[in-house]
C-alpha cells in the first residue's frame, strides 16, 4: 500500500464526506469528477472496506466510513496547520529589527512606538541606536533609520513621519521679567539657548503671511541636544529655539510659554528610511507604518 497514495484518497475522501457531492468535491479541489470517483474506489480497494454509499441520487457514508472520515480530518488539519505556520513565518514579523534615530526625537517619538510593538509582536527584537550622526542606509546594517532635515534623504528608500515645526520658548518665570513680546524685532534684547549640530542657528527666522525676517540674537548657551536646551529654559536662563514635538508637554502643563506663535519659524521633516530590498520583509514594513501612524495621529491631537 503506497502510503502517499492513501494521502491523496484521504484528502479525496473527506471532501466528499463534508460536501456529500463528488462534484462539489471535485471543484474544491480542483480536480475532475472523474478523478474524484476514482481516487474513492482505489481508496475502497487498498482498505478492502466499503466507505461510501453512492445512487443516483445522494451519498451515504458508512459507519466504518464515518470513523475512518474522523482519522482522514486530523491528518488533514495537521497538513493546514503546517501550511499555516509556513505562511505566518513569511507573513508575521519575526527576527531582530535594527533602528538607528537621532538622540532626542528617537527617545521622545520614536522609543515609545518601539515599546508599543515590542509588547504587540512577541517573536521581534529590536535593537536601537540613538546617535545624531548622517546615515547611509544602503552602506550600513541597520534595517531603519530616522532622518531630519529639510530635503528628502539622498539614499535609499524612505516614507515620510511628520512635519517637525520650531519655536521659541520660555519659562512664565523668565517672562515675568520683561516686557511682552509682540513682534520679532523685539527679540535682540533677549539671552537664547540654542542648538548646535545640523540645526545649527545663526539667526532665527520668522514669516507671516508675506513678511519674511530673520533676527540676529546673542546666544548665551550653545548645545546639541534639545532636552539640554529644554531643561536650560526651564531653569529660567533664557529663550529657548526648540521643536514643538519635545514642549508640548510642557507647553500644556503651563512651564513653559511659546513666543509668538502666530509667527512660523522653521519646519524640518523627518523621514523612515529603509533599503528598498527589504521593506517587504513584514518586521520592517510594518514598523514603518506603525511609526508613520502613530505619529500622525499624535500629530494631529
């Protein structure tokens, strides 16, 4: 008895026992009547029993039919189960996810989109580079990286995250010892903390409407990390230039005031980019879109 045989009558059979229709069975399969008919009597031979009742006008399965349907449906669904476990391994997000993200943005935006898929995708790791320096995404091993600038990314493929807008911030305490802020050309006057790195300032620029100005301003401390300036403008040093992603909290809880926001200041964009071979791997497609999600909604909140 050739047992791969019996796998095929098996499969055969227990498609005509749910459909109680060779014919039914036969386009199940996709198979011809003809060969269903035959797969069942070859089937009959091998066992030497009886499985099936046919007239002209229905099928009756035999009791021994019935008990052999029992063994014919647990092989079957093992053989389904299998086929599904092959597909979730090529569909479902396993494997180790390298993701490299400038310091601040990627611990304020970035890390909490990681913890959230993380605890949703238990067979992924993640490993996380904060670092504020250029990446090649096709020279280097990482599987994503977050850039911010004003252009596109030069190399690779990439998805747009959101719109990153700057401004000027300080504490209620700071403000409370000068006269209110109205226009731009009131700001000489004033201490600022900037930043130093790819969004290094020489002057701050402004526009409205039709108006365009840039303002030089005397900076009294100088530094590459936003929270360093954050904090600096919290302990009431001076004005600080900040993007709104890493104030808003702070904005709300009322420590810290923006100046002028009728006035828009630079917008920086940030980007996901990833190599163009590999985005159709689950575990990075569907960080992407997680990230570029969440941050859109918490964008627009």
């Amino acid at each position: 008895m050739n047992k791969l045989d019996n796998l095929t009558a098996m499969m055969v059979f227990a498609n005509v026992v749910e459909t109680l229709s060779y014919t039914e069975a036969a386009n199940q399969l996709n198979i011809s009547k003809s060969a269903v008919s035959k797969e069942i009597s070859q089937l009959e031979i091998r066992l030497g029993a009886k499985l099936l009742q046919r007239t002209t006008r229905k099928i009756q399965v035999t009791e021994l039919g019935l008990t052999y349907y029992q063994y014919c449906h647990r092989i079957l669904q093992e053989i389904k189960n299998s086929e599904q476990f092959i597909r979730q391994v090529h569909e479902d997000p396993v494997g180790s996810l390298r993701i490299a993200a400038p310091v601040t943005f990627g611990s304020q935006c970035v890390m909490p989109v990681v913890n959230q898929f993380i605890k949703n995708n238990i067979h992924i790791t993640v490993d996380l580079d904060l670092t504020d320096r250029p990446i090649n995404i096709e020279d280097e091993h990482y599987d994503v990286a977050i850039a911010i600038d004003r252009e596109f990314p030069p190399n690779g493929s990439f998805k747009p995250l959101i719109d990153i807008e700057w401004g000027l911030y300080a504490s209620e305490k700071y403000l409370r010892t000068c006269p209110d802020i109205t226009h731009p050309d009131q700001l000489p006057r004033h201490d600022y903390i900037l930043f130093r790195g790819n969004a290094h300032t020489i002057a701050l620029p402004f526009h409205k409407d039709k108006q365009r100005i840039d303002v030089e301003v005397h900076c009294r401390l100088r530094a590459n990390n936003s929270t360093a300036l954050l904090n600096a403008a919290l302990d009431n040093l001076g004005i600080a230039y900040l993007p709104a992603y890493i104030t808003d909290e702070h904005v709300q809880n009322g420590s810290i005031i923006r100046l002028l926001p009728h006035w828009q200041m630079e917008v920086y964009k940030s980007w996901a980019m990833f190599k163009q071979s590999q985005f159709n791997s689950p575990r990075i497609s569907l960080f992407v879109d997680s990230l570029q999600n969440t941050l859109r909604t918490r964008a627009a909140q």
